[in-house]
C-alpha cells in the first residue's frame, strides 16, 4: 500500500477511489480494510453512520505535488507544536512525528 494519501471530506470522495488506511469503528474494529475500492453503497453507507471523511490513496503526485503536501503537513505541526520549547517526552514526540513526516516524503 502507498504511503501518499489525503483525507477527503466524504462528500468529495466518489466510487472507485481507493482507501489508504483502516477505518476503524469506535471499538476499534476494521469496517473497511486500508486498499479497498469504495462503491457507492459503500460511500451510503458510511455516510449514514456519520463518517465525515476518509483517507484516500493518491497514486502518481507530481514532485512539485508531493513538496507542497509535505510542507503543507510540516505548517500543520507547527502550529500543533506551536507552544514550545517543549521539555522531553513532548520534545521527543514531536522529533518522532518530524522524522515520520520526512521519512513519509522520501
């Protein structure tokens, strides 16, 4: 499975895409395993137990694409990260989450 993905609001997402990751129910229970093709009765159905959007894989991003999802997830941890300087184990999270992020962009 990829690792390029994007989360679309469920209005946005149309039969055929592919879905990137699990989606889990409230228990934690696989409902649609992460490589599925979603039909419309799928897409229905997840709009009436009030899933609002879902991960979806991205195939084939330009260079210049993936540079601006990248950034645009780099500007997305710093305003979460944005009270530092953080004392450890905070710190410590946030170079893991930085090295996933650039590792994800490789």
């Amino acid at each position: 499975m990829t690792n390029r993905h994007r989360y679309l609001p469920l209005s946005k997402v149309s039969p055929g895409m592919t879905l990137a990751d699990d989606l889990l129910d409230k228990q934690g229970h696989v409902l649609l395993p992460a490589g599925a093709t979603l039909t419309a009765g799928m897409l229905k159905s997840l709009a009436q137990h009030a899933v609002q959007q879902l991960s979806i894989a991205q195939e084939g991003m330009s260079e210049q694409e993936q540079t601006v999802d990248y950034q645009k997830k780099l500007g997305r941890l710093e305003i979460l990260f944005r009270q530092g300087p953080y004392q450890a184990p905070t710190s410590t999270l946030q170079e893991y989450v930085h090295n996933y992020r650039r590792a994800e962009a490789e």
